[in-house]
C-alpha cells in the first residue's frame, strides 16, 4: 500500500484505555469527522471483567500487558509488577472502579504549570459531564447526565464498616462528602459500576459509539509508530497479526497508549532526546528531552491479618457466592475489593492530607498475584504525593519490546516519601488496634512475624506495591521544555497530540481514572470545538 492510497480518517487515535474511549466517542458524535480507533489488545469479551470482585484474575492475563520495573533500590532492589489493561477499555477493564477525583488545589497546581483552564473551576465541568451518579449520592459533587456510571458501593462488607469505626476511635473524621473538592476523611469508595457490575470507560463511551458509521474500532492492532512527512504527523503504522499497515489522519494523530506506551511510541517515531535515540538508529524528528521523564506513581504499603468472621473476600469463590451474584448482582462478588479508603496527614502542621488509607475485607497479598482463601483483611497506606520521579526510556527501537520502567520509588534525597508513607503504616497500625477491627483481627499473613517497627521496615522495602497510577511522562505545561502544550499538542512537530494520564504535570492526590476521563473530556472540547 502507498501513502497515496492508504486508508485515511480525519482522526487516529492511538490506544482504547480510558482517555482513547472517550475521545473517540466525543469526536465522532457530530458525524462529521471520521474517527479510528486502534487498540493493540482484543475486545473485552472476557466475562471476569463485568465481575467486579474477579480483576485480579485478570493480571498476567492476555489482557494485561505484565509490566515489570527495573530493580528498585529503595525496595530492596526489587522489580515491582505493573499490570495495564491490553484491552478495549484499557485499565478501566481491569481496575479497582474506584472514583475519586482528588483535591480542588491539584487542578490548580496544574493550572500553575499548564494555564488557567486546568484550575479546578474549569475542569469541574469536564468531571460532572463524564459522571452519571446514581440518586444515592447525586447533589452538587456529581454530575447525574454523564455516560459513566457513578455510584455508592451496592453491597458493603462488614468489615469495613468496622474499619470506619476503627478509623473514628484514632480521631479520623468522616468524609461526608467524597468528590467535593476537599477531601479530608474517611468513607466508603464511590465505584464505576452499574447494577453490581463493573462498567468500564468503554462500555459507557464506546459501546454506544460503536454504531456509528464514522467511527471504526480496531482491536489486535498494535500500532508501531507514528508516520511524519518532515515534522508534520501524517499517521500512523500499526500490526495486526502479521499484517503491518498504515494508515493517514487528515487532521490529527492523537495518542492515548498511557504513561508507558504513549512516551514508548513517541521514542520509537524520533521525538524524544537526540541523545538516546541516536544510539539506537532512530531518526530524530524532534529533539524533545523530556519525552519519557517525570514519570510519577503513588506507592502503597500496609499489612494483611487474618479475621475471625468468615465473611471477607476469602469466600468469593465459592458456589454460594457464585450463585447470590447471578441472581441479585450483590454479595462478595460485588466488591470492588478495595471498599475504604480515606486521606490524612502524616502530622497536624501540613496544610493538606499528604496520605491516603486503604482497607481490603480480605487478603490482598503478592502484589494482587495470589487470591488466597483465607479469611482476612488487607489495610494500607499511600503516599500521595511523591517527591520521587522517574522515567521510561527503550531498550530497544521495536515497539514490541517493552521499554525500561523507572519508577526510582523512595529516591527523593531528603528521605521524606519513605518518612511519610512508614508515618501511613503506623497509622494503620494503630486503626488495626482500636476496637472494633482489633476484636476480630488474628495473626499477621504479610508481612508475618514481626515487632510493630520491623513490620514498618518490612512493609516498606519488602513488600510495598504500585497502586496502578503511573502519570507524567509526556508532561504538560506552559514552558517550552514540556512536552506538550496546554492544549496537549506535542512540541516541536505539527498535527499530534498526547491525550491520557501521560500529560498529567503532578499526580493527583486521588486515584487517577477520574483524572484522565477528565483530561480526555476536555480535550475532545478543544480539538473539536462544538
């Protein structure tokens, strides 16, 4: 095929994860711009992924891509494994569900770097017309009209109204009103489900999109790199099976393959540092040194314990719950697993949390890889705000070999992420010993067999975790060294955009699905306006 008579869209959109999803809804919904849609993973057929209790069946499954990071040296030289959605819907296929878009002043601290429109006034807007929040916990946080399901836990575990109590006893107040703006507090995660069952962003944008004669979806198609005449983005190459292909974008090339495949391809195309490329042949189009750095991720660390009472996720695989989740859509089936969560301050003197808690009614160990049947429940902290940073970079010029992950967790030279987030277990540490958790919590699983300080050391550089929200490495800003503008436009080349969690500056103090649904909304605004 030549590029005289190649397919051609108006637009080519990279990845089906959640931002892809939304944009090639929102740009097709006019009908006047033809829109394709790649996805390198297959449709989401699988039925685990509706279940919302059986993601982690889907780790190191054919629908996740099984990242792994370099060794980590503040983890005790250990390589942490990243799952990511390979599959129509990306992570929301395979995630937590769990909807929490972080604080007002984290969309300002974007709009310090990137322009006024990522304030948190103007991006509320883009939060509230994604969102359709069940009556349970509509009122002004929530948007009700959006596609995206929104809605209060349908079948809570005990045990973690239990956790909310322990919570209180240690002086953690409630958080009455999740998604407000100001987060402070404990409760109940707010999910992206429908009914009791997990409804990803592709089921919500795409699956209604799909009809359309303008919009073409294209599953298994792996897309190589980016296509340029000069520096002007012309589209794109892709495989499929052992088909190579190319296809034009009349107007623009937009990639949406996440903070590991976005800055991958981009290297791989010639944007990037002309330093490293180099040495690997790749043809420079652009000299962009920030392609594949800052890259961001929160880090969790805690404990699992067993529990006396048989009502934890230990059971969900059996026939009983089997049974009550056909019929009734509830039980331990509907979990969304993590069910609690809340944001504190490691001490009074900061102006904001600085940590979030998490509570699992059941043993969530091995880094999600082992799904024991025991009874337990997993309880845990996260450093919100990381001073660490890292980066992508290749390894090789094929796309298909996965490039080097970099996280550098617990790097920051001060010591003050390792100081805060051992600060998070010991607070779960003291929730674990207030009643009414402590009178039902029996021996440590993991980490097993420790004094409460060694238990801290062994959390943090033995065991702790990703909480799955790798962000930044395709940053954006108002200053020339970012990689993309305000508007999400790469520099230094013409026609393509980066839309997903990839351009987001700092991470949010939140979960960042919420995030990047948000940022994929505003950008179909500003691409096609009206």
């Amino acid at each position: 095929m030549t590029r005289e008579t190649m397919e051609e869209f108006d637009y080519v959109v990279v990845g089906a994860g959640s931002a892809g999803c939304v944009l090639a809804a929102r740009l097709s919904a006019s009908g006047r711009a033809t829109v394709l849609l790649l996805e390198a993973g297959p449709a989401a057929r699988h039925l685990a992924i509706g279940v919302p209790a059986a993601f982690p069946t889907l780790f190191q499954s054919r629908l996740d891509w099984a990242d792994r990071t370099t060794a980590q040296n503040g983890l005790s030289g250990r390589q942490l494994y990243w799952p990511r959605g390979k599959v129509v819907g990306g992570s929301s296929s395979i995630n937590a569900m769990m909807w929490v878009r972080g604080f007002a002043s984290d969309y300002d601290g974007w709009a310090e770097r990137a322009g006024a429109g990522w304030s948190y006034e103007n991006v509320l807007k883009y939060f509230r017309r994604a969102e359709g929040a069940d009556r349970a916990i509509a009122g002004l946080a929530h948007g009700q009209d959006g596609p995206l399901a929104v809605s209060a836990q349908r079948d809570p575990n005990p045990l973690t109204f239990s956790w909310l109590s322990a919570c209180h006893a240690v002086g953690i107040v409630a958080n009455e009103h999740p998604n407000a703006g100001e987060e402070e507090g404990v409760a109940t995660v707010l999910v992206n489900q429908r009914a009791g069952r997990r409804e990803s962003v592709a089921d919500a944008y795409l699956r209604p999109a799909r009809r359309r004669t303008n919009l073409v979806v294209r599953s298994g198609a792996r897309t190589e790199r980016v296509l340029f005449e000069g520096r002007r983005a012309i589209g794109v190459a892709y495989r499929r099976g052992r088909e190579l292909a190319e296809v034009r974008a009349r107007r623009e090339v937009i990639l949406s393959a996440g903070a590991v495949g976005s800055p991958q391809l981009l290297l791989c195309s010639g944007v990037g540092p002309g330093e490293a490329l180099a040495p690997l042949a790749i043809d420079v189009v652009a000299d962009r040194p920030g392609v594949g750095k800052n890259l961001q991720d929160h880090l969790t660390a805690g404990f699992a314990q067993e529990v006396t009472p048989r009502v934890t996720l230990g059971g969900a695989r059996g026939i009983r719950s089997l049974l009550r989740y056909l019929v009734s859509r509830r039980g331990l089936l509907s979990s969304n697993i993590c069910e609690g969560y809340g944001f504190v301050r490691s001490h009074p003197g900061l102006a904001e949390p600085d940590l979030e808690l998490l509570f699992v009614p059941g043993l969530f160990i091995d880094e999600g890889l082992t799904v024991p049947r025991r009874h337990g429940v997993t309880l845990g902290a996260v450093l919100l705000a990381p001073r660490s940073r890292g980066e992508i970079t290749l390894r090789s010029p094929e796309v298909s070999e996965p490039p080097f992950i970099d996280p550098r967790y617990l790097s920051d030279p001060d010591g003050l992420d390792a100081t805060t987030l051992a600060a998070g277990i010991r607070l779960c540490q003291r929730i674990a010993a207030a009643s009414p958790l402590a009178e039902v919590l029996g021996e440590l699983v993991q980490p097993g067999g420790l004094g409460d300080e060694e238990l801290v050391e062994a959390s943090l550089h033995g065991y702790a975790q990703t909480l799955y929200h790798p962000v930044g490495t395709c940053s954006m800003g108002l200053e020339e060294a970012s990689v993309v503008d305000p508007e999400l436009v790469v520099r230094g080349v013409e026609h393509l955009r980066v839309v997903d969690a990839s351009v987001i500056p700092v991470i949010p103090h939140g979960h960042t699905n919420a995030a990047v649904v948000m940022v994929a909304e505003r950008a179909a605004e500003l691409i096609a306006p009206g």
